[in-house]
C-alpha cells in the first residue's frame, strides 16, 4: 500500500468516524426523548389510577345521595301508614265505647 492509498483510507476512516459520532450523537438524543416520553406515560398512568380511585369514590357518593330521596319517601309512606292504622284503631275503640 502506498502512502498515498493509507492516507486515502485514512480521511474515509475518519469521515464515517465524525459520520457515526453524529448518528450516535441522534440516537442518544432520541434516547433521552424516549426515556423522557416513558416517565411521562408512567405519571399518567399513576394519576389516572387517581382519577379512576375518586371517580369510583363520586360514583358511590352520587348513588347514595340518589337512594335518599328514596329513603325518605318511602320513611313518610311508612309514618303516614302507621298514623292511618293508629287513627283506625282509634276511631274502633271509640266506636265500641272505649275512651
């Protein structure tokens, strides 16, 4: 090999070098990106298992307060027909002559 050729293949060798420390240079700096994305995906994740823990919670809060309208009414129907029953047997006892 002449001196000429060595120095030939020696510019091409450092050509692709400064090449593929620019390549490398990309593929860390999508690294980083990439590395980046996934601990952004991973506090979502963590905040939507929030989410679906307080709208689990709603839910049960939203249903309750539903039921007691509900609860009341039917609390008032059953009063009213405790108050019927007492206001029958009332009127009986009068009638037959008890006071």
């Amino acid at each position: 090999m002449t001196e000429i050729e060595v120095e030939r293949r020696l510019t091409e060798t450092e050509q692709r070098s400064k090449s593929n420390t620019h390549r490398i240079d990309e593929i860390e700096r999508r690294q980083d990106n990439l590395e980046k994305l996934v601990t952004s995906v991973e506090v979502l994740a963590t905040r939507m298992q929030g989410l679906e823990t307080t709208l689990a919670e709603v839910r049960t809060d939203v249903r309750a307060i539903k039921e007691k309208p509900a609860r009341n009414w039917e609390t008032l129907m059953w009063e009213i027909g405790k108050l019927l029953i007492a206001a029958a047997i009332g009127a009986v006892f009068v009638y037959i002559g008890l006071k």
